[in-house]
C-alpha cells in the first residue's frame, strides 16, 4: 500500500501504484462528476453511457441498500443514503458509490470513492430532486463489476431551480 | 453569509479501537444552482459549489466525494471509517472557486 511518508520505498510504492492504475487514489476514470465545471445538462443516457461506458449492471437488490423518503415534500433537501453489503478487503471492496437522480438536470448527483480502510461501504448525503424521478444506487466493486438499484421519489415541491 | 465553510463534524462519542464508525459532516455552504435568463438559456458563469469532499485519516485519504450542483445546499455527508489507531480525522471541501473548507475531529478510544 502506497503511504503518505516521503521514504524512497513509499516513492517507489506511489509509482508502482500509478503504473497499476492508482485505484487507491482518486478514480482515474474519466467520471462525470469529476468535470463539473461544464454545467452538465445532460440527459440520463449521456450520461450513463460516459460514466459506465455501457458496461452491464447486475441487479443489487440483494446487497445494496438504499435508503431515502418515498415522498419527498420538499426537494431541495432529500437525505439519501446507500448502505452494501460487500466486504472491504484490499482483495475485494466497493471502489465507487454513484447516486444517480434520473430526472434531475445534472443526473449523477455524487461519486463517492471509497477505499478498504473505511471498513464498511457506506455514504449518506442530502441530495436535490428536480421532479418525482426514480433514484439510483449505482455499486462499482474493485474489479469492475457494477451493481444498481433504484428507487421512485415522489418530490412534491422540486429543489433544482434552473 | 458569514457561516459560509463553517463546518461540523460529528464522530460517536465512544469508540472502540477496530469499531466501525459512521462520521457525519456538514458544511455551509450555497452550493449555486443553474440559473437561466428569461429566454431559458443557462446563465454561463463559474457557479460556486463543491466539487470534491476529501476524507483523511491518519494521513490516508479514506474516501472521496465528487458532487455536483445536484447536492443540496449547506450539504450533509456520511461515511464510514474503521477507527484503526488514535488520530485525526480531516474533512476537507473544496469548491469550484478554489475556496477549500476544513474541518477534523480527534478519534480517541474510550
């Protein structure tokens, strides 16, 4: 593992984990949520399909948990938050929670990067919601593989503005 | 808007070395929204928002957020960290117009 000292062999260490794709570190992948400055108006496809690259999603429903209101009166401010269920081994972990809101304007609401030293593969946030959408859990495990699950949110006064 | 990038962050208060703990963390922030002009069409400026939620601890970074203008305003965040060792846990937010708020909490066993 790639410490934070400054030794030669942490060097070293840094430089073999670039060369092996630094998934430790901040996702290298060209996310979405990584390049917000743009405004992203983006339908839900666009999106998806620059994140995941069309990749297969596997149905979640057996590991993830996503917890957030089924009527949200104001949605400005919706609390949302993903629990899985997976272990976190340096062999095995969730890298990538996505909370994706169909509707909204700018759909990938949050990437969060997760690394096997946080012990349990959870996130919670308060997110925005323009429109009574469906919300998605989105689950990128170490090796690739990609888990979602969605939710229907009935929003009754949206919180998106523009 | 003075509060702006106060943050609060919160940890259990006991805590067992090798527990898995769930830190929570909010900071004040408007987190600017997409405005558009009469005719619909987006207003082109640098909204100010946060973009990327750093979580360390013990000098490692343990998670990453990337957010966008989808969060909401003063916005709320939960993770979870296994409390390995005593130390500090930092929380930074940093915002599209370089503006970088900070706030840490001391992981102490009991």
């Amino acid at each position: 593992m790639a410490d934070s000292g400054v030794t030669r062999r942490t060097a070293l260490g840094v430089l073999t984990a670039v060369a092996g794709g630094a998934f430790v570190l901040r996702g290298t992948a060209p996310a979405a949520a990584a390049e917000p400055p743009l405004g992203q108006n983006e339908p839900l496809d666009a999106a998806l399909k620059r994140v995941f690259g069309g990749r297969p999603m596997k149905d979640g429903s057996g590991m993830i948990k996503l917890d957030i209101p089924l009527i949200a009166e104001n949605g400005a401010v919706v609390p949302v938050s993903v629990e899985v269920n997976a272990p976190m081994t340096p062999q095995s972990y969730v890298k990538h929670i996505y909370v994706v809101a169909d509707k909204n304007r700018i759909p990938i609401v949050t990437r969060v990067a997760l690394t096997p030293a946080s012990g349990q593969a959870y996130m919670g946030a308060n997110i925005r919601l323009g429109e009574t959408t469906d919300v998605r859990a989105i689950v990128e495990q170490s090796d690739g593989t990609l888990f979602a699950l969605k939710r229907e949110v009935k929003v009754t006064v949206g919180g998106c503005g523009g | 808007m003075s509060d702006v990038g106060k943050v609060r962050l919160r940890v259990p208060a006991s805590i067992k070395a090798g527990d898995v703990i769930r830190v929570r963390c909010l900071v004040i922030h408007p987190m600017e929204r997409i405005e558009r002009d009469k005719a619909g069409k987006i207003i082109d400026k640098k909204y100010q928002y946060i973009d990327t939620v750093t979580v360390t601890y013990l000098g490692r970074t343990v998670a990453t957020f990337d957010t966008t203008q989808s969060v909401s305003e003063n916005p709320f965040f939960a993770f979870a960290v296994k409390a390995t060792d005593p130390g500090k846990l930092t929380v930074a937010f940093h915002d599209t117009h370089g503006q970088k708020y900070e706030g840490s909490a001391d992981i102490a066993f009991s």
